[in-house]
C-alpha cells in the first residue's frame, strides 16, 4: 500500500489525483492522510473536505491527522516536523510501502535558492531527495521533474478546485519571498530553463553527497575507539570527509541536526586540525566535546 500525503494545495492535490488513476489501473492499494496543523481558522473543515474527496475517488484508509505545532525552529519547521511525525506514524501503522509527496520542480528550485541564502553545504544545496527514510517511513516525491504549472494544468482538466494556502503567499516566510520575488527575478534576469537548472543541479549534488556521506560513514567506523574518536584518524581524512565524521558523530551524541551547523563543526574541526590546549566545544542541545589524550570525546 502507499499513502498519498494531500493538503489539498494545487500539487498534492494532483499528485492524489494520480495516484488514484495509477491505483485503479494496476490494483495497488492507495490510502490518503491528511494533516491539519490547527493554525487556521477553518482548518479542521478544509482537512475534512480533502479526506470526503479522497474517499469518493476510492482512496482506503482515508485519516486526518490533527497536530499540535510547537518546539524549535520557528513555526515553518515545527509544522513540518509535526507533519512528517504524523505522516511516518500513519505509515508505520498501516504498513505503507511509502509516503507520497507532492513537491514539484519548483518546490525544489526554492529550497536551493533558501539554501544558497544560508550558506549551505552541498547537502543542503541538493535540496530535497527523491526518496528519504524518516521516523521508520519511506517517504517519496515523485514531481520532482515535474512544473508546478503542469499541476495546476492537471487540477484545471479535471475539474479539481485546489486550496491555496493562503501562507504561501505571506511575506512573512522567507518561501513565501522566494516564490513571489526572488524566483520570478531570476527567470526575468536569466530565463525559463533556471527553474529546471536549479533542480536539476541539485540532482547532480545530491548525488556526490551520497557518496561523500557513504564514504564517511566508513570514515566513522575507523575513528571510533572505546571514549569517543581516534584524532590521529581524523587528522588524516580529507577535510569533506572529516567534517562530515564529526557531524555525524555530533548528531549521535544528541546534537539535534536541524541546530547543528557549519560554525559548530568548524569548533569540532579545530579541535583536530589547529589544537593549541583550547577548551571544549559546546553543542546544541548542552553536549561539550573536549579533546584528551589524543581523542575527541563528548559528554
């Protein structure tokens, strides 16, 4: 079985649409859950609109998932956190092969510009992956190649009315900015095709990050010793291999990844590259890792 995940916006609605025709015609199992943060007025109505659209074109199970939003991050990232929880909880508990998506080509072009805004690394500017596990969920975006227009073009032909969110066009959210301002600047500056550039440069980043991430998952398992990890070790990785043994290695000792950022692994890396007797390097979530007799260990 797969889930399609549905907001009810002009792509997810699309993508449920597919879905259910992909479905029909193969005899796959399709089921749709649908996410209501509780930030709007009315929003708990909308949720149960999708969820009597979905089960009138055949989607089983049909769930709507009412979340509370808070914790860290500001509220963007505490509603996708709250969504995706809910999302992998549904799949877990049904037993969904995967979670379906409906981030398209443009969705991806924005989160490579905001990732080019903060300073991202190359796995940040690879945007969002194809396929991710999370949460012990499959979770798969299969428009990722496809336009948002082609969306709305898909909605139009079949009668289908979408939502418009009405966050995606506040001000207030840097998205919102990208889509509205800095998205349409540069086609006007450089053309249609920087759309499909930019997605499909993060294609090709993702790509080395995968590799880069598998090598030094190797790379971990040899620094390793019984307090923490062998500094002789990682003194001899390269530098993109280095850095990302410690930031995988600050994550397992409770560093919450969305916190963590270059200027923290630059601390963990002074430890191992410039050493002058420097104290410890502290990391979000209160962890401290010191350097001692010749290891980095953290507690």
């Amino acid at each position: 079985m797969v889930l399609v995940a549905c907001s009810g916006g002009v792509d997810s609605l699309a993508l449920a649409a597919g879905a259910a025709f992909v479905a029909r015609r193969e005899g796959w199992r399709a089921g749709l859950v649908t996410v209501d943060h509780q930030l709007q007025e009315g929003s708990a109505g909308r949720a149960e609109q999708v969820a009597r659209w979905a089960r009138e074109q055949g989607f089983e199970p049909v769930e709507v998932a009412t979340v509370e939003v808070g914790g860290r991050g500001g509220p963007e990232a505490a509603a996708r956190e709250a969504r995706y929880a809910a999302l992998a909880e549904a799949a877990r508990r049904l037993g969904a092969a995967t979670v379906l998506l409906g981030h398209t080509r443009d969705d991806q072009a924005e989160t490579v510009l905001l990732a080019l805004a903060r300073g991202a690394g190359p796995r940040g500017l690879a945007g969002m992956p194809a396929h991710r596990e999370h949460g012990g969920a499959r979770f798969s975006r299969p428009l990722l190649d496809v336009p948002r227009s082609a969306c709305r073009a898909a909605c139009a032909a079949q009668n289908l009315v979408p939502w418009e969110d009405p966050h995606n066009t506040d001000p207030s959210y840097a998205r919102s900015r990208v889509r509205a301002d800095a998205l349409p600047a540069l086609v006007a500056a450089l053309g249609e095709g920087v759309v499909a550039n930019l997605a499909r440069s993060a294609a090709l980043l993702g790509a080395d990050a995968d590799l880069l991430d598998e090598l030094a998952g190797d790379a971990l398992r040899r620094c390793r010793t019984p307090a923490g990890l062998s500094v002789a070790e990682l003194g001899g990785l390269p530098t993109a291999l280095r850095t990302r043994v410690l930031h995988a290695w600050a994550a397992e000792l409770g560093a919450p990844r969305a916190a963590l950022t270059h200027r923290h692994v630059a601390a963990l890396d002074a430890l191992v590259t410039t050493w002058h007797g420097q104290g410890p390097t502290l990391l979000p979530g209160g962890k401290a890792v010191s350097r001692r007799s010749g290891e980095l260990t953290g507690g």
